[in-house]
C-alpha cells in the first residue's frame, strides 16, 4: 500500500490538504502543484502575508475552519501534511485518524522525490551549530553540500537545485514526528532534554518524535550518538553502523592530552578549537564524527573546527563594562541549554526568562553553583524567583534596559553578566534573535551612558582644576 501511495505521489494527480501555512508547508504546497497535485489549505490564524502568498500559489485558503468544516476537508483529502510545528492536540490528527487519512510531512515528501545522499542533526540543544560545522567541513573537502529541514530553506525547496551533492538537515521533532518514510544515511541524536511541551503532548511523544530519526536505520546507516546521554543511548538501532561521542570511551572524545580524538587518532588540542567551553567541545566531536561518515577530508575538519566563526546568540560576547563582560547566550531557550552555557563559567549573573514551553525550570539548579544572581525577565519571572529565591539575589525586571541595567549592578566587582533565558522568546519578542539584539542594544545603551557620565564627571573635574 505504501509503495503504491509513493508512486501516485511522484506521479501527480492527488488531492493535499496542509494544515497550517508557514515557510515549509508554503514550500510544499508549491512543490505539489509542480508535481500535478491539488491543494487546499488551512490556517487558524493567516495573516496578510500568508494570503497573498495563497493567492500567488493560486490555492484556496481556509481561515479558521471549524471542525466540522475540517472534518469535511479532510475527509475531501488523500493526505494531510501538518504543519511543524502544529501542537499535537490540534484536531486535525484526531480527524486524520478517524477517517484513515494518511499523514506526511516535509521530510517524507522529499524522500520519495529525491534520492540523493542525506545527512540528518537532531537534539534538543546545539543543532545549528554541528549542522553548519558538518556543512563548512563539507565544502573544504570540495564536497556540495546545502543545509536545509529546520531552516528557511526547507527540504522540499532544497531538492530542487540538482548540483546539490548531499543535503545536512536539521531535524527538529516537528519534521521528525510525522515521518515514516525519511532514512537518513548518516543520522546524529546529539542530546535529548525537556523542551517543546507546549507542542507535544507529553515527554514521551517528544522522545518518540525525536527517535524517528533512527527508525528506519539499517546496516547501510551510519548512526552518530551521544554516548553520555542515556536517553539517546536507549535508542541506539541494533542494525546501524554506530559511531560514539562524548565520553572517555567513545568513538570521538577529548583524550588525557585534551586532544579531540577520533578513531585513526588526535585531530586537534581542544585549546585550538575556535572556543572551547564544554559544549563547544561536544559539538566538536559530533561534528566530526558526522563529517567524516559524510566523506569530509580529515584536515577540512580539523580546519572548520579551527577557524569557525560561531554562529549569532549563542554565548557571544558582547563588551566588557566597569570589568563585567556581558555574554549573548538568547538561544538558549531550554533550561538544558542555560546548565550547558553556565558549566564554561565559574560565577555569573545570569539573565533568565521568557514564555516557559511547559518544562519545569528547577532544572537549571544543576548549574546553581555557577550562579551568582538572576535577573528574572517575562512571562516566567515569577517563576526563576521561586525557583532561584532560596540559592542567590533575584530582581525581576521589567524590560531589557532594566534587566542590564540589574544585572550590571549585581555583577559589580567583575562577574560575567550571561543572557542566557532556559525559556522561548514569545512573551516579549518575535523569536530568540531579537530578543539577543535587544539585549545587546541595552548593553550598549548602558555602555553610552557610563561614558557619558564619566566625560561629564571629567568636565566638571576640569573646570574645578581652572577655578
């Protein structure tokens, strides 16, 4: 049955419902109707953009359908690709199973249209990073290599330019979670930890989401796990060629001469890496182990982990004010992400918050002896006070300027002041990266007026000395 759906959707002549209209699902909708396919989609809350952009696909958008309306539509429907993203109690899951449809998602779709060799990242925290790292690897080995999945070049989008010679996807849980299709030839689970339960339905279908990533691993799948964490271990196919990182023992570790080590021996003293605090380090060696089973050139490795410039929001350095050096760490929006940007530091003070995803914040009290205060900001605020109260000084605040402003008077003396909120950015922001900006534009703001101050003390100091 399934082969015979595969073959009816590389031939046309099926009738889609998506279900939610944001960058992927409006990359699939065009990818089906090249391909001679129907469209009808759904959105609960379409914007002007999302329906221009209907109109220029030329497929009829339904706004806010009720559910017997989508009922109706799903039952009008050969298969339904949700959104990612799309919280798993939204009803169109239960309509779908009810009425036997068949969901699909990005990443299947892609599979069945293309069938070049694809490398799969997945993990709570640190994809970005390990994917652009196997990509800049990747290209210093002469290899044509595009990043595309949790991007704004989505999977389906990607396939379309055929110089492509292998693609690296982030796969986040929600292009995981439908998959049934997707077989990865190398697929790396970095770390698993609570996040996204405003989304999933429980821990376990979290879990279950991220897993998929190996549920069609076969002898010819290279799996790249994350031999320090359990969870990831659990779920080591029995099948699959399987390369380790991350403890004395694994595959790819820091040897007793903190060299990155792999298989055939040390690849760099970690002190060379382009930043050494411990995740960079994990990263490291994810990284290489996935290249390497790519067909990345030792010494391109070697280099990319050299010279690699990082990527925006994650623990960078701002400036250094009155001795404090402030650090922009907003994409940690898990608190797994905050306990792993706080182990590279001895004292902080730390800036923490946002819209909590249903995960229990105490969490980051296992990086309680790094902390020295919090300044607790947004929806959560409340909530890193309870947690926090009893440990160190709390302040709440009420926007970014006051948050530095705290953080920077708390911090006196010298400590590292780190953004670094263990929650999304939703409450205040549109996303991570303009809450970072915000607080590096606050930092700054701060910067400006200490010199300002201390230009206006000297002109009075000045005209003092003339009198």
């Amino acid at each position: 049955m399934t082969d015979d759906i595969d073959r009816r959707i590389a031939e046309g002549g099926l009738s889609w419902l998506l279900v939610g209209m944001g960058v992927t699902n409006r990359s699939v909708a065009g990818a089906l109707l090249h391909r001679g396919h129907s469209v009808v989609a759904v959105d609960d809350q379409p914007d002007s953009a999302l329906k221009d952009a209907a109109g220029e696909l030329g497929i009829d958008l339904v706004e806010t359908p009720s559910n017997g309306a989508l009922a109706d539509l799903v039952s009008d429907a050969d298969l339904v690709v949700p959104a990612p993203g799309l919280p798993e109690h939204h009803p169109v899951f239960a309509l779908a199973a009810s009425t036997g449809r068949e969901l699909i998602g990005e990443l299947d779709l892609a599979s069945i249209w293309d069938d070049r060799p694809v490398v799969a990242i997945t993990g709570t925290n640190g994809k970005t990073t390990v994917v652009e790292l196997v990509l800049d690897a990747l290209h210093r080995s002469g290899i044509t290599a595009v990043g595309a999945g949790n991007t704004d070049l989505p999977l389906v989008s990607a396939i379309d330019d055929r110089s492509t010679e292998i693609f690296v996807v982030e796969a986040s849980s929600f292009r995981l979670a439908p998959t049934t299709r997707f077989d990865p030839s190398v697929a790396c689970w970095l770390n698993f930890a609570p996040d996204h339960l405003d989304i999933h339905s429980d821990l376990a279908t979290y879990e279950k989401a991220k897993a998929a990533i190996w549920a069609r691993a076969d002898a010819d799948t290279v799996v790249v796990a994350n031999a320090a964490d359990p969870v990831v271990m659990s779920h080591v196919p029995a099948m699959a060629r399987v390369v380790t990182f991350g403890t004395e023992s694994a595959d790819w570790r820091v040897d007793d001469r903190d060299r990155v080590t792999g298989p055939d021996g040390p690849l760099l003293r970690t002190d060379e890496l382009w930043r050494s605090l411990p995740h960079d380090i994990v990263d490291s060696l994810a990284a290489a182990a996935i290249a390497i089973a790519a067909g990345a050139k030792i010494e391109a490795i070697a280099e990319t982990c050299r010279s690699f410039a990082g990527l925006s929001h994650r623990v960078s350095e701002v400036l250094t004010l009155d001795g404090s050096t402030f650090f922009d760490d907003s994409k940690a929006t898990t608190p797994h992400a905050t306990v792993s940007a706080l182990d590279g530091f001895e004292s902080v003070v730390l800036i923490a918050g946002g819209r909590n995803k249903g995960i229990d914040l105490s969490a980051m009290l296992s990086a309680g002896d790094h902390v020295a205060a919090v300044v607790a900001i947004g929806e959560a605020a409340s909530d890193l006070v309870r947690v926090f109260g009893a440990l160190c000084p709390v302040e709440e605040a009420s926007n970014m300027d006051d948050a530095v402003a705290k953080a920077a008077r708390l911090a006196k003396g010298g400590l590292p002041v780190v953004l670094s909120p263990g929650c999304a950015s939703f409450d205040w922001y549109r996303n991570y990266g303009d809450r970072g900006d915000d607080f590096v534009r606050a930092v700054k703001r701060l910067e400006k007026a200490a010199t300002d101050i201390g230009a206006s003390v000297s002109r009075v100091d000045a005209a003092r000395e003339t009198t």
